[in-house]
C-alpha cells in the first residue's frame, strides 16, 4: 500500500505563485509501480475535479481553467510530484488532493491541503 502526503498549501494574494508537493510512503513500491500522478481540487460544496496528471513517462495534462498558469511535474526516483501554481486567482481557492494509481489499477488519495487565494 501506498500513503501520499501533501505539502506547501497555504494563503497567497491574487497574482502571487505557490508550489505543492506530494510524497509517496512505501518509497521502494512506489518508485517501481506508481504509474499516473494527478491533482486535483475541491471548492466547498462541489465535487472534486482534476486539475492536471502526469505519466510516469512524463506527459502532462491540464483543465482548462489552469492552464498556462499550472505547471505539473514529477520526480520518479522519489515517487513525488509536484504542482507550481502562478498567476493564482482567488477561484483557485480550495482543498488540493495528490492522487496516484499503480501498474494494478489501484488508487492513492492523499488527506488534501487548503489552497487560499484572497482578492
């Protein structure tokens, strides 16, 4: 089994840039099975969305709404990834989620971190 776990969330201004991370427990298994890696996000009383993933070969998709703004990334060999958010606009505002599947089909959550963009 794997645990993720989010770091980097906290309150910025409009127009200001944060970065997350996300690091996966199990370190061996997760070098070696962890395929897909995403984001997403949830706004009060909605349902979660994804914001972007990346293959474990390294590409990379957006939603809309972020595009050209976020940037997703990964580093295999420590089983983290990573979301570099500019340009944020207070409708970023939610609770960002690290999600990973494996080679198996099994699904990771992490517990979410608190985005805060005030106007």
């Amino acid at each position: 089994q794997v645990q993720l776990a989010e770091s980097g969330g906290g309150l910025v201004q409009a127009g200001e840039s944060l970065g997350l991370s996300c690091t996966a427990s199990n370190l061996h298994f997760a070098i070696n099975n962890l395929n897909n890696m995403r984001w997403y996000r949830q706004h009060p009383g909605k349902q979660r969305e994804l914001v972007a993933s990346v293959t474990r070969g390294g590409r990379t998709r957006y939603a809309d709404s972020v595009e050209g703004r976020f940037t997703i990334s990964r580093d295999n060999a420590k089983a983290t990834v990573f979301l570099q958010m500019n340009s944020l606009k207070p409708e970023d505002t939610a609770v960002y989620y690290c999600n990973a599947d494996d080679y198996a089909y099994s699904e990771f959550w992490g517990q979410g971190t608190q985005v805060t963009v005030s106007s």
